[in-house]
C-alpha cells in the first residue's frame, strides 16, 4: 500500500497557508525594524539572496514575492529585474523576460550579467543556431547547474530534435542524480513525446522530492485534469 506521501494529491504537496502567514509576519517585522534603524538598502540584498534560494527549489512565485520586498528595501533595479527576468524565462513567460531585461539594461546591469541572461533567454527560445555552442561561452559559475540543460531541451524539443533532447537528459542524469529539476525536464520530454503516463510519473517524483517545485506541481495537476 502507498505511503501518504505517495499517494499525495499536487494540491495537498503545496505549502499550507498558515506557514505563508507565519512568514508575512516575520517579514512584517523585519520591515518595521529596517524603517527603523535605516538598513534597508543591506536588506534588499538579503531579499534577492532569498529568492535566489526559492528559485533553487523551484519556487517561482515566492522567489517574486522576495524581489518584490527587494523593490521596496532598496531601488537596485537592475539586479533585481535581472531576477525577475529569470522567473519569467521559467516560466516561459517571454515576452516578460525581455521587458524585464530592458529595463535592468536600461538601469545599468553590468555587460556580462545582462548579455549571460539574453543567451539563456534566445537558447530556450530557440534563436541560436547552435544552442550548445552559445551556452558553451558562459562561465559555469554563473549559472544554476541545472539551467543549461532546462533551456537546452527545450531548445532541442522547440527545433523537432527529440534524440538530441533525449541524449542530453541522460547525460544530465548521470552528472546530477536524483537532481529533481532533471526529474521535471523528462516529464516535459515525455509529454512532448506523447507518452502522458509517463510524464504523470516524473512530475510526480519531482513534487514528492521537491514539494515546492512550481511547474512540476502545475504540470501534474494540469495531467490530471
């Protein structure tokens, strides 16, 4: 017989709202306290660093709401639409992402960032000729280990090139094991594929790894619609 935790529905796998509340309160206090002695400015660094921790675990949304108290801490507008450019490259939300890219650029983001974050954003897209190529060109310590190879599949699947896709899931695998954002990208190829069932399943081993995973909990409850 399944576990609980196995046979947990995508809706019951998300954050309890009580917990949500706890933090609103939390933060609620850390804002009063900055007002008060003047160190909003180190805060809103404090803010983006905690949503760059959400969008390691795959918590779009939060990760928004930190840069979002970003915004209000201090105006560091560039790095933070850099930020939200990223959330919205996840999300596939492309049109965003090049908004949000345009005004970092416009607030001053440094050269490297802002041309590291347009070469994600045109491989996922499928601009680049050759996806690999340009992704070779940037540092691998700029990026999330994972990163290259969410943009890279879908690069693959977007130009009708499954084998290619397929090769370098695998070969992802076998550098990160049990990596749950590897989990959710073979449930993006295997729905591409057609193959609904098995898709179910890798969303659903994502969730149950990395219960705060936003689109493999999004992608499993669309499935089971």
């Amino acid at each position: 017989m399944p576990s609980e935790q196995e046979s947990a529905s995508p809706n019951e796998m998300q954050p309890r709202s009580s917990g949500r509340r706890a933090i609103a309160i939390v933060v609620a206090l850390v804002l009063l306290l900055a007002c008060l002695l003047g160190i909003k400015p180190g805060l809103a660094a404090w803010a983006r660093w905690m949503a760059a921790s959400q969008l390691r675990s795959g918590a779009i949304s939060e990760a928004q709401r930190w840069l979002n108290w970003s915004d209000w801490f201090s105006p560091d507008v560039a790095e933070t639409e850099r930020m939200r450019a990223v959330c919205f490259r996840l999300l596939g939300q492309m049109k965003r992402w090049e908004e949000s890219l345009k005004r970092a650029q416009k607030a001053g983001l440094a050269r490297k960032r802002l041309e590291r974050e347009l070469t994600l954003g045109r491989v996922r897209q499928g601009v680049h000729e050759d996806g690999e190529a340009a992704l070779s060109r940037l540092s691998p310590n700029d990026r999330l280990p994972w990163e290259s190879t969410a943009v890279l599949v879908r690069y693959y699947l977007n130009r009708n090139q499954p084998d290619r896709a397929k090769r370098l899931l695998q070969k992802a695998e076998d550098e990160l094991p049990h990596e749950p954002h590897i989990t959710y990208l073979w449930g993006v190829y295997w729905y591409d594929q057609g193959d609904e069932a098995r898709a179910l399943q890798k969303f659903r081993q994502t969730v149950l790894a990395q219960p705060r995973h936003e689109l493999a909990l999004s992608a499993w409850a669309k499935l089971l619609e």
